[in-house]
C-alpha cells in the first residue's frame, strides 16, 4: 500500500461535477462555475483565481490538481503556419498535437490515445502499440495548451490524432462535452470532427448522443478484402456493416459523411478500386477526402503521385461521387495524418 493520494484532477470534471465536487467541500455552488471558468480560460494554478478565497485555494492544492501538459518540443511548418506539439504528460508518455491555421479559423488535431491498437498498414501512430487511453482532461489540456503557446483562440477540432476515439469512448465524449459547454471553450459541435476507423456499437452510439459532431469515416479500401489486410479492425467489423452503419448514420442525423480513403501506390488506386468504390457509395451523401498516403519510415508502402490522386478524384466526381485531394499541411514536419507517433524524436 502507497501513503500516495491520488488527486482529484478538476479539469477532467464537467461544471456540474465540479458544483457537486465543491458542495462536497461544503462549499456554495457558484465557486464551482468560478473555477471552471478559470481552468477553461486559462489558470494553470490555484493562486491564478483570485476570487476564489485564499483558504479554499490552499485546501484544493492539497486535494486537487489541474493537469497541465509539459512542452517537449513545438516544430514549426516553414511552408504553412502548422505547428506541431510534443507534449509530456504526468507518468512520462508522450502525445502529440497539430496546430493549423485556415482561413476560417485555427484548428487543431488532437490525439485521444497515447499510441494505438489499431494496427492499420499505413500509419505511424500504431507502431508502438496503445499504451494507454487519454482522460478527457488529457485532451482538453491539449486544445488548452496549444492556446497558451499560441496565444490564438482555437475555433475547430478535428479528433484525427493517434489513437482510435471510439476505443476511447467515454472519455471523448467526456471531452466534447467539456468544449462545447457555453462557461468552457464553447465550441459549436459543428466545428468539431471525429475520424474513426469503424468501432460499429460506438458509431451507432456516437450518431444517437453526438448527431451534430461531423463524423469523418477510415475507409481505405474498396471492398472487404483488401481492408482487412490494410485495417486489421475490417476483420472484426467488416466493410458491408460498416457502410449499413455510415448508411443509417445519414439517415439519423440529416449529415453528409466524410470517408477517408488513404492512397497507397498499386494498392487501392487502381481502376478496378475506382469502380468498386464508385459502386459502394453511389446515391449516399457523402464525400471522399483522398489522402496521397505520407511516408511512414517503418513500411515499405508507398503514396499515390499528387498528381495521379488528382486524377483519381475527377474520375470519382465525374461519376458522381464527391470527392476532393486533400491538401496536406505540416509535411514537412512530420505532422500530417498518419505521421504521427508516440515519440516523435526517434
Ligand atoms: N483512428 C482514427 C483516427 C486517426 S485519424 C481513424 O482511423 O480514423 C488519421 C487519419 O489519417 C485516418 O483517416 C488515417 O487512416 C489516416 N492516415 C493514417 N496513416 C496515414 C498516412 N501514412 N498517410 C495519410 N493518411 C494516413
């Protein structure tokens, strides 16, 4: 046995937690919003709320922290304005975390997981294995973070990090709720993506709790084979249930899905995945985000040509699937998608 308290962590509580938190305290409820209003615009430490009383400040340091994450490295894109974090949490795991700017605004991609189980061919983020889920605190401090350094507000999240959000169910959704309450970082859901891989019980969860959050879909493959030797998960939640699931999605919430599909050269960027997947997804409202696969050092798979995936896309579209090349920022360091890793220093 450790004479070790573990320390209520007051960033992972919502506002009502925290008025609860603060009765049990025997404290009035107000000073609840009080320090959630602080801890959300910006207070690192207890002596930053200057109106909350100086005694009950003392009696929180004792029983409470405010997780904070430690700057490891920040690189930064010499062709765009994106910037990537490394950040050190408490126990010495790392995270990282993007910042870009666009024209409507700044956006970040936040990770969910330390790691990944996920195992897909083509990514960076699965090659150390999970090792372990992030709180809701955790990611918050990361949107929370990057706004300090940054000293800009941060108006869109995309959950695109490493790790899978729906194997992180609870704490994500922990998460959106902390940004989007109104005394907190009050972001509009709508700002807000999430990309899963294809956790079906969650996406039909996550479409009946969270039908405003854009849901951006791993798709990858053209048919189920081929998916489940570049997404070990098709195995388990294979590809016709899947796209039942994206299905019923459009239908519940009255929103477009967004399917990531990942070009790797001579794979699943050939004609016949063209018609297979024009197939798959005609008459649904949808887009396809195609993505030239980066260069992950570790594998042997290579990208789809710039061009090629240009041509590729107008092929879809004339067919009458949207679909666009997405535009890669943060290459250069490292910091696009699927590029992220547990240590990024190796
Ligand atoms: N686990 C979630 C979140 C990760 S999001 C998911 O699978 O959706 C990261 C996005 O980048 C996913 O669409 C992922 O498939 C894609 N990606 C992974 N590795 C990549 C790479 N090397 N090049 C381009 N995109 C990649």
């Amino acid at each position: 046995m450790t004479d070790q308290v573990i320390k209520a962590d007051l960033k992972n509580m919502t506002r009502d937690e925290l008025k609860a938190y603060m009765k049990e305290l025997g404290q009035p409820a107000f000073r609840g919003e009080q320090i959630f209003t602080w801890i959300h615009g910006n207070a690192t430490e207890f002596d930053h709320m200057t109106n909350v009383p100086q005694k009950l400040r003392e009696q929180l340091q004792e029983r409470c922290k405010i997780t904070c994450h430690e700057i490891v490295t920040v690189q930064s894109s010499k062709t765009d304005g994106t910037k990537k974090y490394l950040f050190r949490l408490e126990d010495g795991n790392t995270i990282e975390s993007v910042f870009m700017k666009y024209k409507f605004g700044n956006s970040i991609c936040v990770s969910t997981q330390a790691g990944c189980r996920m195992g897909c061919k083509f990514c960076a983020s699965t090659i150390g294995g999970l090792c372990r889920n992030l709180t809701a605190a955790e990611i918050l401090e990361e949107v929370l973070a990057v706004q300090r350094d940054t000293g800009e507000r941060i108006s869109h999240i995309v959950l695109m990090g490493s790790g899978e959000p729906f194997d992180n169910y609870d704490n994500v959704t922990k998460f959106l709720q902390l940004v989007h309450d109104p005394k907190g970082l009050n972001l509009s859901l709508r700002n807000i993506t999430l990309s899963t891989c294809g956790i079906l019980p969650n996406m039909k969860r996550f479409g009946d709790e969270f039908p405003q959050v854009n849901l951006a879909v791993s798709l990858h493959a053209s048919n189920s084979e081929l998916r489940s030797q570049l997404m070990p998960v098709n195995r388990r939640y294979p590809m016709d249930e899947l796209m039942e699931v994206c299905r019923e999605h459009v239908n519940k919430t009255g929103r477009r899905i967004t399917f990531e599909y990942t070009l790797v050269k001579g794979v699943n960027d050939k004609e016949e995945n063209l018609n297979q997947l024009t197939k798959l997804l005609a008459g649904m409202n949808c887009h396809v985000n195609l993505i030239p696969m980066n260069p992950v050092s570790e594998r042997d798979l290579k990208g789809t040509d710039r061009k090629f995936a240009e041509e590729f896309c107008k092929k879809l579209e004339k067919r009458g699937i949207q679909a666009t090349v997405r535009r890669e920022l943060g290459s250069d360091i490292d910091a696009a998608c699927g590029q992220l890793r547990l240590n990024s220093q190796k």
